[in-house]
C-alpha cells in the first residue's frame, strides 16, 4: 500500500470548492421553496434493473434474530417517491447512492447524488429549470435540446425506433463491436452500446446536450408518452462527455410498476442474475396516489468534476474506494 494513501485524493481546495458548489445548489432549491428531505441508505427491497447491481448486507436483531438481508440504495428515488405520495410537495436530496460497479475516471461504487422531483411539472418544464440549475454551477452555454430518435439518426444513420435487429449488429459491427453484437439477442443492449459508444461521444461537448423521448422499452419509471407509444417520457443530460443526470414524467400507474417489475426480473432470470423482490412499499404508496410530478438524479461528483475542470472524479471526492 502506498505511504501516502491515508490522505484525500482530492486537493483541500478542491474540497472547499465542492462544498461551495453543494451550498450553492441547497440555495438553489430553497430560493424555489423546494424541500430538503433525508430517506434511508439502506431498504429491505433492491432495483430490478438489469443495468444497476446493489451492494447486500445483512441486519440481525429484535425482530429479526435469524437475520434479514438489505440492499444499498442505487438511488433514493422510491423512498422519495413514498414522500410525495404522502404531501410532501416537491422535495431534494443530496445523498450518497451505492452501485456495485466499475471504478475509474467517471465511476466510483459510493457516490453523491441530487435528486429531486417537481410535482405539477412535466419532463420538459424539469429540463427547463435543471438548465438553469447547471447555468448556475457551471456557467456554462445554453442547453441544445433533441431528441433519442433524432441523436441516434444523426450518429448511426439508422432510426432506433425502427430499425431491425440486423440493421442494429450491422451498424455495430461497422464501428468495431462485432465482438459484442453478433451473440447479442436483446434489442436494447444493441440500442445502449450504439448509444453510448457511437452517440454520446458526439454531443455535449460544447454545451449541455438534453436527450429527451427514449424508447419506451427503456422507460424506466416514466411515463410513455400519449404522442408517440414507442417513446417514453424521459431524459438524459450530458456535458463535457459525461452522462449527467437522468430524468423522468414520472409513472404513477402501480399496476403497470409492477409489471415493469416483473419484466425486469424476468430478463434477470434469463440473464442468471439473481431475481429481485418486488418493493411493496413503493406499489403501495403508488396505490395511494402518486402526484403528477417530474424527477431527476444528478451525480454530484461529476458535476463538480466538470465545474473545477478536472479529468476524473478522484480529483474532487477526498476518498474513492481505492482510499477507502
């Protein structure tokens, strides 16, 4: 182990600067009347997701004697959701969030996160105001706007919405990723690599670039859109070749939740990965009555990152994993 490793990564000024920045954002939100809200690190139900792997540890005590197994929240979100359904009104949260990732220049397993979510706003009147947000933070241009359909045809050449298995390997395998592609038998895996390989390095180098109308087969925990069914009511934001933020018109119908749910975890079985319970807590508060509101999670770390203009997130966090 190197000598040095008991000290932060990151130089006290840009520690101090990070705590700036976050005192900045808090009065961001206050100017705003939106509420700040505290919800646990730890749940007795994990993601289904696919893309997301919790960290597991497990309780013993009253109650509990022959142990209960809990998850690491991937992101506050549906503990924040429980509060809306409650009254809370629109509600932030700076957090640290948990995956059970990659480390590296824009990856660590513990990270920090803003979340918030604006009842009565759609997913549009939400990338206005995390606009002004980032303008605030970074200084940085106006935000260019477009859509999933109209990124992916501009970089691949092919429309994601319609385009046929095939023509997805085909256009993967032309940029190097035959490897990956020619065994791959789900669409939105073939969708993603493009994406993020082909896509994502062609936007938002200038400017914040807003990516709204995902396929609907990655909604997530939005709403599809009453305009166009193949299209979800969804957004990512990235800046300086980072993916920022991802936001959702959120879904509030508990039925069609738990199906989602159980697609997940139907891919998960097919995948080998271990099957996830469903989080009854969250259907339930969904059952009661989720308000028509908008959410993003925003990753702080990088967001500093790129407001201190530094090349990874060990520059701005004191203690990544490898000092942990």
């Amino acid at each position: 182990m190197d000598s040095n490793h008991w000290m932060p990564a990151a130089a006290m000024e840009h520690l101090k600067r990070r705590a700036d920045i976050i005192a900045q954002i808090r009065l961001f939100f206050r100017q705003r009347d939106v509420l700040e809200v505290e919800t646990p690190a730890m749940s007795h139900s994990a993601v289904t997701d696919i893309h997301l792997h919790s960290f597991k540890t497990e309780f013993v005590g009253p109650e509990y004697v022959s142990g209960r197994s809990v998850s690491l929240m991937t992101s506050p979100e549906f503990h924040m959701k429980r509060l809306l359904a409650a009254g809370s009104g629109s509600i932030y949260q700076i957090c640290k969030s948990f995956r059970n990732e990659e480390t590296g220049r824009h990856h660590n397993p513990e990270f920090t996160m803003l979340e918030w979510y604006r009842v009565g706003f759609n997913h549009h009147q939400l990338m206005d105001e995390m606009e002004t947000l980032l303008q605030t933070v970074l200084q940085c241009d106006a935000a260019e706007r477009m859509t999933y359909q109209e990124a992916f045809q501009q970089w691949t050449g092919i429309c994601p919405l319609e385009s046929t298995m095939s023509q997805l390997k085909n256009v993967a395998c032309e940029h190097g990723f035959a490897d990956i592609a020619e065994a791959e038998t789900d669409r939105d895996t073939l969708l993603q690599l493009l994406f993020s390989m082909v896509v994502e390095p062609n936007i938002g180098q200038q400017c914040p670039a807003f990516v709204y109308n995902f396929p609907a087969s990655q909604a997530a925990l939005a709403k599809i859109s009453s305009e166009d069914p193949r299209v979800a009511e969804r957004f990512e934001v990235y800046y300086c070749g980072v993916e920022l933020a991802n936001g959702f018109h959120e879904l509030d119908n508990a039925l069609e939740q738990r199906q989602r749910f159980e697609v997940d975890n139907q891919k998960r079985h097919r995948m080998g990965l271990e099957v996830q319970p469903v989080d009854e807590h969250f259907i339930a508060a969904l059952n009661a009555g989720l308000p028509d509101c908008a959410g993003v999670a925003l990753g702080i770390d990088r967001l500093i990152m790129i407001a201190l203009k530094c090349d990874c997130l060990q520059d701005v966090v004191a203690f990544p994993f490898s000092r942990a």
